[in-house]
C-alpha cells in the first residue's frame, strides 16, 4: 500500500495500473481454474466431459466468483484481502492436489492441534516452491500493480453493474440444471468439500467459531458411581495398559492376513486380534476423544466429547490410578484431570529429535512405573506410531527390515513402494513395541494381574485412490483410513474367568471404538451405571455370563 502514497518527488517506478473491477475478475479465475485442479478433476468425473452441466458450471462459478471478487474490492482492502485469498487458496490446493486431503472442518481442528515439530514435515521443497510459483508470485504482482479505483459513488454503480448480472448469471446457469446439480452435490459431497478457497476458509471460520465456545465448556462428572466390585483373587493389583496407536491400518497387519510379516513378535504372544475393527474418526482430535468418551460413533460429537468426563475419569472415580504418557500430541484433553506427562516435551536426545521421539521412549521408563504400581493401575499410551509422512522417523535401523524405504518426508519423491515399505516398517516396529510391552507385564505376573489393549485412532492412505495420509470425512474414507487394528492381551489371572474359545470366536466379528470404554471398565472389574456390557468385547464369554 505504501507505494500508492510516495510523494511526487520520488522516482516513481513504472508499475503498471489496472482497473479494481478487471483485477478482481484476474484473481476470480485464477482462483476458480488455477488452484482448483482437485475440484475441476470431481466435477468432470461427476458430471462427465463434454456434459451440459460441466459447461453450466463452469459459466456459474465463473460468474459466482467474480462477484465475490468484485464486492470485496474496496479501496485498501483489495491488496491485503486478495493477497489473503491467493495464498489460502495455493496452500489448500497443495495438500488437495497432492494428498486427497479435504479441508473441513475436522481437518483445520486437527492441523490446530498438531505440534510444530509434526507440521513441519510437511513443509517440503516441493510445499515451498508450489508457494512460490502459487502464492508469492501473484501476491508480488498483486501487490507492485497500481490499482484505478473510482471515487467512491461511480464505484458502487460500476461494481453493481458488474456483480448483479454475474449473480443474475450464476442463479440462470443454477436453474437451468438444477436437478443435476442437486443430485450431483448430494451424491458426492466431497465436490464441494474441495472447492477452494471457498471451504477451507469457511472451515476456519468454523473451527474459530467453535473453538472459541469451547472454552468456557466444563466437564460434568460421569460414572461417579463406578467401584470396584472386588479385588483379585490373589490380592495382586489390577494392571492394564492401554496403547492408543497411531495411524496404524489394519491393512498392512499380518495378523490380520497382510502378506507380509509385519506383526512377528505379537504372532508369537498368546494375544486376541479382532480382524474387523473401525474407528470413530480419521484424524486424531475426533478417534482419541471419541475413543476413551462413552458416546459411540453415532452418539458422539466433538462438544459432547468434551462437556462429559471419559474412561480416565470413570476409572478415578473407582478408586483406580490412572495415568497418561504421551508421545503424541497430547491427549486432546482426555487426561486434564488425571496424572499426564508428554515425552515430546521433554526432547530426552536418546529418543527425540526436535521434540518428536520414537515410541521406545514409552518403553523407557516403564520398568520403573510398572516396579512402582501398588494399587489397581491404568496407564495409557498414546504412541507416535505409524505418523507420516515422516514414516522413516518412526523406527531405528533394526527395524529397516523392508526396504528400499522412503526416506523423505517429500512423499512425492519415493515411489509406492518405498512409501508402503517405510510404512510397513513402522507397523513392524509397533509390533514390537506392543510384544515388549507383554513381555514386562508378563515378567511381573508374580505381583500383579497384568493386561494390554490396543487400538489404533485411525488408518492411513498409501496413495489407493490418488489418496495419501488421513483425515478424510468419514463418509467418503476409504477403508484403509477407518479399518484399524485392534489388540488384547489377558494376563493369566486377567484371563481366568474367560472362556478362550469364546473370546476366539468374536475376534471376526464386527468392533469398533465404541468398545474401549466398556472392555476395559469389564477389564479392570469396574461396576458403574454408565457401563455397558454389550460394548465389552469380553462380558459374555466371562463364566457364568449368559452368551
Ligand atoms: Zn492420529
């Protein structure tokens, strides 16, 4: 803006001038045809090419978009809100074009909530030049031309003349086929979902707004009625620990049938694996609280998660310590009642590198919690897992067992292979995290009633339908993001009681998130109202219970 006022006296520098109105309409398709290659690809496999309707859109947006442009080019806001448009718009387009990421409003909490370490792998060379070429060198422009404003009464008239016909035009173009466009949008909202910058902005709008109610929400109480209905026969404690995984899918498990051997420590343990597993979300801010909440999928909502004490505080309530570890990027809030400590944080240079650890740094310092336990104990883990893209961060090099591996975070650098082989790679390493795990409990049976449970918050794309990472809306994911693997393990006195080939016979059955609340209150002998035993995977195959 400074170089509309310098003084006649200075050397002026030839910059071209342009009308506000034809600027406007510039910057309205660039963005409609430049940053929308994900959007414009939907719309012609939705709509089919050549088609009527493709046509109408395109006559329609073009008009929508130009009137959008033209109303917000107000004298001083035009540079700045363009500029603001051009960038939103080139950043979206890099991780929709590039990722099959859409950009609502699950996907703004999530990116809020990450840590800086995690989203900073996915500031790539590639991410920067595709700033550059998309975003800095129009804003360059946009902000070197001399923009002609008209005085303020004939801009009105003249802005008017242009943006009620191109309205006029988008409602005809709407009309003309609107059947098709309200078939279109309600079969495959993910068109939509993707026209940028329209719904990532609007997404933001969402996620201030809702954030911002969050604050004041306070947790009621839940199952303050919750005790122990007695103690082990032995008088050992209680123990379990629950690993909360990390973009692990139940794809790439080999206990689950992937051809590749990826789980060999776990197959060896005398463990139960529910082969057909979904979960609650695709992103960690809605798996992880919706995990632990007593809500199912279908009940939960993000407010609901947070306005209701979870698992954690049930088992308090019950006399139980319960515990947090984390090596992840936090617990979304699940632990602000109980004891919680985050590795990352504490950047141990054994394990981390910038405040991101491998998972061993969780197996560290368990010998000594597990030494310590005196009482019935929960302690939960939540891992880094299989986190990407940074896959080839996730395990050391004992573990680089199938190769070659990627070893960027640049996924677009490495071929599928090597994506699926650093990937598989991490799920090796998690096995062996989990069969360690069993092994400490196990060494310990002499003092406690020990028990492990597993599931991870969501899966990941390794580029099946052009989609990589996660976080796609659940009605649109594909398998690979919500099929998850799910992991029990009995101790020996966690397992008397329990009919074997009962428990055998559910592992192909159908679970889901839904089921950790209530397994591991079934897991942990806990009697409160909000229990309930047809979501314990365990209740009826214990002795005695009616199956
Ligand atoms: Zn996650």
């Amino acid at each position: 803006m400074a170089f509309e006022t310098l003084p006649a006296t200075a050397p002026r520098l030839a910059r071209p001038a342009i009308g506000s109105a034809t600027l406007s309409v510039v910057v309205a398709l660039y963005l409609l045809f430049v940053t929308n290659g994900t959007f414009w690809g939907k719309a012609v496999t939705y709509l089919g090419l050549p088609s009527f309707g493709l046509i109408l859109l395109c006559i329609g947006l073009t008009a929508l978009f130009t009137a959008l442009c033209v109303t917000v080019s107000v004298k001083y806001l035009t540079k700045p809100l363009f500029i603001f448009l051009v960038t939103s718009a080139a950043t979206a387009s890099w991780f929709m074009d590039k990722y099959g990421t859409i950009i609502d409003l699950d996907m703004i909490r999530n990116a809020a909530e990450t840590t800086g370490s995690e989203a900073g792998h996915l500031v790539t060379a590639g991410f920067l030049t595709h700033m550059t070429v998309f975003a800095l060198v129009p804003s360059v422009v946009i902000a070197l031309v001399r923009i002609r404003h008209r005085p303020i009464a004939q801009k009105v008239f003249w802005n008017l003349v242009v943006i009620l016909p191109c309205l006029a035009v988008f409602t005809a173009a709407a009309l003309a086929n609107v059947r098709t466009f309200a078939a279109t949008i309600r079969q495959h909202r993910d068109l939509v979902e993707t026209l940028n910058p329209v719904t990532p902005i609007a997404s933001v709008a969402r996620y201030l707004k809702a954030s911002g109610a969050e604050k004041n929400i306070v947790a009621q109480p839940l199952g303050t009625d919750a005790h122990v209905i007695a103690p082990t026969v032995s008088g050992k404690p209680r123990v379990t620990i629950i690993v909360a995984g990390e973009t692990a899918r139940a794809d790439d498990f080999s206990l689950g049938g992937y051809s590749r051997l990826t789980n060999p420590e776990l197959s060896r343990q005398d463990i139960s694996y529910f082969k057909e597993t979904s979960s609650c979300g695709t992103a960690t801010a809605v798996s992880l609280p919706c995990m632990f909440s007593v809500y199912t999928r279908g009940e939960y909502t993000h407010e609901k998660g947070l306005e209701t004490e979870n698992l954690v505080d049930v088992l308090t309530h019950a006399g139980i310590k319960a515990e947090w570890w984390d090596n992840n990027t936090g617990s979304k809030a699940i632990a602000n009642r109980i004891a919680y400590t985050s590795f990352s944080d504490r950047n141990d240079p054994r394990f981390c590198i910038n405040h991101e650890c491998r998972d061993d740094v969780l197996l560290a310092g368990l010998d000594a919690w597990l030494d310590a336990v005196k009482s019935d104990s929960v302690l939960v883990l939540h891992q880094i897992g299989s986190h990407g893209p940074s896959y080839f961060q996730r395990y050391p090099d004992a573990f680089r067992r199938f190769t070659p591996d990627c070893r960027t975070s640049e996924l677009g650098n490495c071929s599928r292979g090597e994506i699926v082989n650093a990937y598989d790679n991490t799920v090796l390493y998690t096995d062996h995290v989990l069969s360690t795990i069993i092994d400490k409990l196990k060494n310990r049976e002499n003092r406690m009633a020990g028990s492990m449970i597993y599931m991870s918050d969501h899966g990941e794309s390794l580029g099946e339908h052009g989609l990589y990472l996660h976080g796609a809306p659940y009605f649109i994911a594909p398998s690979q993001q919500t099929h998850i693997p799910f992991v029990l393990w009995l101790g020996r006195e966690a397992k008397a009681g329990i009919e074997q080939s009962c428990v055998a016979g559910k592992t192909g059955e159908p679970k889901s998130h839904d089921n950790l609340f209530h397994t591991v209150l079934g897991m942990m002998n806990v009697a409160t109202r909000v229990y309930d035993p047809a979501l314990d995977v365990l209740s009826s195959c214990r002795t005695g219970a009616a199956s």
